[in-house]
C-alpha cells in the first residue's frame, strides 16, 4: 500500500528540515505544505497577524488535494505542515486514506530552546518567536493515533 507521511507540529520545530531528510534518505518523494499556502493566508503571516478559521479551512481543501496530488505515483510521501487543530489532522488522514493510502501521523517535539533557536535563524526572527508564542496556546495536543518523533540534532 502507498503511504503518506504527515509530519505536524508548532512552528519552529524543524518539520521541513527533518521532513526532508527523512524522505531523502529513504528515497521519497518530499512535499512541503507550506509551498501550497493560500494567498488570504499568505497575507495573515507575512504581517504576523491572527488566521480565522474560514481561512484556515480554505487552506485544508487545497493542502489535501495537493497531497492527493504529489502522492501520485510515488509510494512513500513525506509531508511537513504545522496543522495546530486536531480535526484539521484527522479529516486530512481521512481524505487521504478514503483514496486508498495508508497515512502515518508523526508529532515532531522538541525543548522549547530549540524552536526559539530555530525561529530566530529566519528573516524578522524575533517576530517570528513572538508569533509562535502568540501561536503557541492554539496547538492541539493529538487525540488521533500518532507517533511521537523527538527533534534531536545528530549533527
């Protein structure tokens, strides 16, 4: 059975990065969610302001067709996306897995420290750290079956 990868966790956490890795070590194919951003989200970001949930659910149906999408003829997909609220994740693991994929939750944990390094290596870092924080208190602990993947570095 194919399957797809979904990576979730705060901001800052390092789902891009171990998401690529990970997918490149093995041979699959990497799909970055944010590369498929909506333009109303975009805008809400880049001025690090709040995003309404009508925004957000805009942004679900195109992040879940565009996985649908990547996963084409591949066999193993690995995907990196924040995806703070719970049912966000679980109605994603449900489309894919109706169109026949097995889909596997990872939650990416890390020491606070190491988002508020990794944040702080962006453009308007401290920005960056004061929208996670602010960001922080809306990220869902999982109720959906995951596992659990510790950001170390080996390196």
């Amino acid at each position: 059975m194919k399957t797809i990868y979904i990576i979730f966790g705060e901001m800052g956490c390092g789902k891009t990065y171990w998401g690529s890795r990970y997918a490149e070590r093995r041979g699959f194919k990497f799909f970055d969610g944010d590369s498929v951003v909506t333009p109303r989200m975009l805008a809400k970001v880049q001025k690090f302001r709040p995003i309404t949930r009508d925004i957000i659910e805009e942004y679900l149906d195109v992040l879940a067709d565009a996985i649908a999408d990547q996963a084409e003829g591949v066999d193993h997909l690995v995907v990196s996306q924040a995806l703070y609220n719970d049912a966000d994740r679980e109605s994603i693991k449900i489309f894919l897995e109706a169109l026949g994929y097995e889909v596997k939750m990872w939650w990416l944990q890390n020491k606070w420290w190491r988002n508020f390094e990794n944040l702080l290596t962006r453009d308007n870092g401290w920005k960056w750290v004061f929208y996670w924080l602010f960001n922080k208190p809306f990220f869902q602990k999982p109720t959906h079956d995951h596992q659990i993947a510790y950001n170390i570095y080996e390196e």
